[in-house]
C-alpha cells in the first residue's frame, strides 16, 4: 500500500486503494455466486439475492463463526471495525476463505464526531465513499417505511378527531380512540438533530393535523430497521412489520401498524433492503453491509441473513456487534443468536492502551479536542489498573462458553511494557491473546491475530444463554444488570415498574426478549463512571415495547434515542473535489 496511516488520512488511503479494488463481478465469481444472484449497484458495490444463495447452499456446512466486540470504549472509538477488517485481511493472508459482515454507517456519526465505520488506516471497507453516503438506500428505504407508520397515525387521528362515526364509515374507517398522550413511536431522521427530539405537531387549523407532542429519533434507532437486522426471510419481515406497536387506545389497548393497515406498505419500502450489500476490504476480501443499528440504542448487529449467507459462502465468518461486551456481544449472545439459531465459535475482545488508560485513571478523551498529553508518554500502571475493564468483558464472553480472544489493536505510540501488562493480565484471565497492527499494516499486521482466533475456532465450546425466555421480564433485567453490568440490582421509576409489571402479565409481551437501551460509555448507567464500579444499582426509567422486532427496550440513564451534534462535528471537514467529483475528508 503506498500511503502511511501515520502521515495520511483515511479517505485519502481509501481513494488510493479504490484504484485497484475488484469488481463486484470479480467478488462475485470468487465467492462461487451465480450471474442472476448478484445485483449490480455500479462497478464496486452490489446488493446479493440471499434467497437464491440459502436455497442453493443448504447442504453446505456452516463456516466458523467468530464476533468482534470490545472492552468499554473511549468517546473515539476503539477500532472495532477496523479490527473487523483486519481479522478479515489477516485470515485472507493466511490462505483462509473468509466474509466479514458489518453494519451500515448512519449519517449521524458519520457528519458527527464517530465517522464512518468503514474502518480505519489500512483495515478498511471500500469504497469508502458510497459506504458513508447512503450506500445502497437502505436507511432510506427505513425512514420511509417508518414515518409511513407515523403519517398513518397521525391523519387517522385528524380524521377520528373531525369525523363522527357515521362520517368515518363513509370513508370506510373504523374509529381507534388512539390516546395522543401515549403515542409509542417518534419520526426519525438519519442526522443528530437534538433540537427535534421534543416538539410541537398540528399547529394550524383542522385540516393541518391533530396538535399534538411528538419528537423525533435517530433512524437507527427504528423498530423497522431492528426488524431488517433479525427478519430471515419476506414472509418473517412482513408479519413482523405488522406486529409494530405505533400508540395505545384510550384503554391501554395497543394500536398497531396492521391496525392502521400501514403494514404491507411499510414492508414494499422494505423489499429490496433485504438483500445485503456487497463490497471489500481493501486487501479485497468481501464484505457484507446490512442493517445499522446501534448498540447502546437499539440491537447493534447485522442482519442475520447476511450472517446465514456468509456462513454458507466462506470457511470463516467474521460478524461485528457494536460498543462493548456489555451491550454488543450480550445482544449478540441472548438475541441474535436466539433469533437466527447460530452458534459462534470464538469471540474477539478488542482491547486499546489509550481505553485502558482512560479506565485506569488517565484524563478522559473528548471528542473535537487533541488527545491529553497523559496518553502520549508510558504508564504501565493506569494500563494495569484499566485492565479491571478488560478482565470483566473476558469474564462476560465466558460465560456465555465461548473462547475469547483478545486483540490488542495496537497505537504505532503504545510501549512494549505496556502491551506485556496487558498480555499477562488477559492470559490470566483465561483469555488468548494477540497483538494486532492491522491499522498500520492491513493484513500483514494482523497474522498473529488471524492464528489465535483459528486456534479458538478449533476448540470446543460450550455455547449458552444468560436466561431462557420464560423467565420474568424483571428478573432478565436483573440478570443482564447483575451479571453482565457488575450491577447490585435494579431501580426503577414508578411508571416503569408499573408497565413491567403489565408487560408481564401479557402472555404475548412477556416472552420477548430483552434489549438494553444504555450508555456505551460505562459499565454503568453514567457514561462519566469508568473502570469497574462497585456498589451501584441499574435505573430503568423507562420500557418501550417492539412486538415487531421481538423485544422490550429497557432504558436505563439519561440515554437519549436523538443523538446530538458536537461544536466540532465531521461535516465541517466534509467536501467535493469539484473537478473530479470525488469527496474528500471522510473518516
């Protein structure tokens, strides 16, 4: 590769790199895909008909299945996807048939602080640009889907509001009594816009709404796009699509997507963003991209059906969950694979020096500012006291049976005594360990990682889950916050005790599963609290309901579905060469 990470940015190793990439035609042929099963988007990216391939493949053996998630974050990020890459070009160098399965970027980190995703220095996914910029339209086809739901309630509500019974029979209209004071759903947009999470709808006159409170949510965030990442087929998405809880009745009664017979509009939106998307690494191993929700808001996984056809089209399968072991990997564990039925083979914990310093007692990192100079010089000791971090993930990965393997994703400035710190604290935790320089040097770099997590592919596991769906909606809570968190227990708002305990009581709500809505920050509900914290209880403060996807959303914190944008954000860096078109400044 010509470029140094060191010495240039990630776009512009990108665009480098994009100068020799394969075709989508090429992938397509590597990967054994049949002409009709690959669905050009242009030259280099392609959506892939799973159907096609599942129905075809069905004899074939799984491959091995690895995820990768991370010990608790800095606000930078800790390179989990650029890891993802990495493990990817690394079992690529090794001679390995081998798919990585990623989450779409949002627009809202990406023109935020985050970025992009794609991965980092020379662990990327290509092209870069189309892959931060709306790629195939599959949030867009999201957002259309799920405000759809919310243009039906709200006219309903207008026409229930002006109409008298006889009026809406007329219309061929069945009065819903929809309550506006318990509406379930908010509009979303794919942008951190905090100044739209509360607001104001219908003001005017009777022809311009119901005025009402509503507010908008992040687009990842979207029930409909939870529903894209565990959906396995059309028919799954379309009954799930219409199990979507929009608002409540004046009894209490759910009001549903089928009620408002919005369901099967939604889910045409939904048709063609069912197909994963196809793209590479830069070392031109495939990628799949589907799905993109985050972790702390919503499942944080890719689909499972580009897991399913990544399974049958490789011999190692490299998925992602997002944020940290806490909140990615346990919805991985407990959700996706409960979902899909798949059972994976190793786990990879990505672990930084800066991350551990940050949970040893070096100043934390903000977003838009230099880095402190505390991390720019060697102390072995905030790397051991941080490690306490590092340990409790390992332990969490355990105890689901699955063989974990550290990475330490490694800064061209983390020091030798450092890494050995980190090396033997981890193998003492029952953990294999690697170092990686897969940001510095692709594939090449990440050779040691790519023989450890084959070496824990290769070992029995003992594969289970934290709890079985019978069991209390209150005492899941109480498991994941206890075992999982480091937790002593559960609090909980009047309003919310009394809705668990309703959900409970409901045959059907009481058997979804549980999907944590937490701070990716911490280990704890306050993104400020760093290490392992003892002696603190979990605040639920609230409990949403999503049917459709098959799950309730506890949230707990101060954690906002709106993201907000920074006084320093991406898109300030963001522009067009206007000669040649291309876009610069990505990361």
């Amino acid at each position: 590769m010509p470029l140094d990470p060191t010495k240039r940015a990630d776009w512009e190793i990108a665009e480098a790199a994009e100068a020799h990439m394969k075709t989508v035609y090429q992938l397509g042929e590597e990967l054994g895909l049949e002409k009709h099963e690959l669905l050009p988007h242009g030259h280099y990216v392609a959506k892939v008909d799973f159907k096609s391939i599942l129905n075809r493949m069905s004899s074939k053996t799984d491959a091995k299945y690895i995820d990768v998630t991370a010990i608790t974050p800095t606000p930078l990020g800790e390179g989990k996807s650029t890891t993802t890459m990495g493990l990817t070009q690394g079992l690529g160098k090794r001679g390995k048939k081998v798919i990585a399965a990623i989450r779409q970027p949002s627009g809202g980190p990406t023109m935020n602080i985050k970025g992009s995703a794609a991965g980092g220095g020379l662990s990327q996914c290509i092209p870069l640009t189309p892959f931060s910029l709306g790629l195939t339209g599959d949030i867009n086809a999201i957002m259309n889907a799920h405000n759809l739901a919310l243009v039906a309630l709200t006219s309903r509500m207008q026409h229930e509001f002006n109409y008298n019974d006889e009026q809406l029979a007329k219309r061929k209209l069945k009065r819903l009594n929809i309550d506006p004071r318990n509406v379930e759903m908010k509009w979303i947009m794919d942008f951190c816009a905090q100044s739209l999470r509360d607001i104001i709808i219908g003001i005017g006159g009777k022809d311009d709404g119901f005025m009402m409170r509503s507010g908008f949510a992040i687009a990842v965030s979207s029930e409909v796009m939870a529903i894209l990442s565990v959906a396995t087929d059309l028919k799954d998405m379309r009954e799930r699509m219409g199990r979507i809880v929009v608002a409540y009745d004046k009894s209490g009664k759910p009001v549903t997507t089928e009620d408002l017979e919005v369901a099967g509009a939604m889910t045409a939106w939904m048709v063609e963003a069912l197909n994963p998307n196809l793209m590479q690494t830069i070392e031109g191993q495939p990628v799949f991209v589907h799905a993109g929700p985050f972790a702390n808001i919503a499942i944080g996984q890719s689909s499972i059906i580009a897991d399913r056809i990544g399974l049958k089209l490789s011999d190692y399968h490299v998925t992602e969950s997002g944020f940290a072991a806490d909140i990615g990997f346990e919805k991985f564990w407990n959700l996706k694979c409960r979902f899909s039925g798949l059972k994976p083979n190793a786990a990879v914990l990505v672990a930084t020096i800066r991350a551990l310093k940050c949970h040893g007692g070096a100043p934390i990192p903000v977003p838009g500012r230099p880095i402190p100079e505390e991390y720019k010089g060697e102390n072995v000791g905030w790397v051991e006291k941080g490690c306490e971090n590092l340990v409790h993930h390992i332990k969490t990965i355990k105890k689901a049976g699955i063989n974990p393997v550290v990475c330490i994703n490694a800064f061209y400035t983390d020091t030798e005594n450092e890494i050995k710190m980190v090396r033997r604290i981890a193998e003492l935790a029952g953990a294999r360990v690697a170092l990686s320089k897969h940001w510095q040097y692709g594939g090449e770099g990440a050779l040691e990682l790519a023989d450890a997590v084959v070496d824990a592919c290769n070992e029995p596991n003992n594969f289970k889950f934290l709890y079985e769906l019978s069991t209390p909606i209150r005492k899941r809570i109480e498991l994941i916050a206890t075992e999982v968190y480091g937790a002593d227990g559960v609090d909980y708002s009047v309003e919310t005790l009394a809705k668990a305990k309703k959900m409970e009581e409901d045959p059907e709500t009481s058997k979804l599963g549980i999907c944590m809505v937490k701070t990716h920050l911490s280990l704890t509900d306050n993104p400020n609290i760093k290490g392992v914290p003892k002696g603190w209880k979990l605040h639920v403060r609230d409990i949403l309901t999503f049917k459709g996807a098959g799950f309730v959303v506890p949230v707990a914190g101060a954690v906002k579905l709106m993201p907000g944008t920074a006084s320093d954000p991406a898109y300030r860096r963001v522009d067009v060469d206007v000669n040649t078109g291309k876009v610069k400044g990505l990361f």
